[in-house]
C-alpha cells in the first residue's frame, strides 16, 4: 500500500480506540494487515546510489504521498495528537525497510524486512491493476468517512 493509506488507516484507528496504548497497538499492525490486500506500490527502485535522478524522483513521489495523507488527516480528522501518533505507528514498518537500505547488513532490519515482504505474497498473482488500485481508493474512502464521524 501506498504511505497515504496506511496513513489514514492509523489515523482512524487512534481516533476510534480510546486506549492509545491498544491503539498503538492496531495501528502497527494494521499496516501488515493492509500489505496482505493486493494492492499497488509506486515503484521507487534504485540499483545504485549513484543514480540521483531516479532518487529525487523517488523521494518526491514519497513525499507527496506522505503529505498527501498529513493533508487530508488535517481535514478530515478531529485532529486529536493520538490520531497523528497512530498514523505514524502505521508508518513504521515502512520506516524499518528504509533504516534496512541505510544501514545494510543490520540483522533486526533484514529480518522485519524478510518477514514485511512475505505479507505481499499476493503481489505476483496475476490481479488485475484494477482491482489493485480499487482496493487502495476504497480503504482511503471508508478512512476518511470513520475519521470525519
């Protein structure tokens, strides 16, 4: 799943659950649940660190997906801070595969990231972009309908 679904998926869960502990909780493990779901990622792929164009493409489609979501939690949330704090709780295997590329050779993070890539076992069945994409816009619209009521 994209940044901006896991996101408001963790927003969602820190608006709805009352314990922030047990929110945290869900939140984290919402974002495997998510990656289970066939889905599409952008591909931000980069064989060499050499290769900066492709690299600052990457990162501005990131970033534009991060704030997206940011953006539309902004608008439609209550703005609580553990709204925001399970919303990054969503983020953080996202965040471990990352600190894997940066710090490669770490044995925690080769391991999450082994296990995180698992959970995309659907990836490479044949479905179609359609129902890929569809089931990312529906997880963003039933987010965004819970967070606004």
């Amino acid at each position: 799943m994209i940044l901006l679904v896991h996101l408001l998926f963790g927003a969602v869960i820190g608006s709805k659950i009352s314990n922030i502990y047990l929110a945290i909780i869900l939140a984290l493990l919402s974002h495997y649940l998510l990656d289970v779901i066939p889905h599409f990622d952008y591909p931000v792929k980069v064989k060499d660190r050499n290769q900066w164009k492709k690299l600052m493409l990457g990162a501005v489609k990131v970033a534009l997906d991060f704030f997206t979501g940011i953006f539309l939690i902004l608008i439609f949330s209550k703005n609580q801070p553990t709204v925001y704090i399970c919303a990054f709780f969503a983020l953080l295997p996202d965040g471990f595969t990352v600190l894997k590329y940066l710090i490669p050779g770490n044995k925690i993070f080769e391991a999450h990231y082994a296990f995180h890539m698992k959970l995309h076992f659907l990836k490479d069945k044949k479905i179609s972009m359609f129902w890929r994409i569809f089931n990312q816009v529906a997880v963003v619209i039933i987010s965004i309908i819970l967070l606004k009521y």
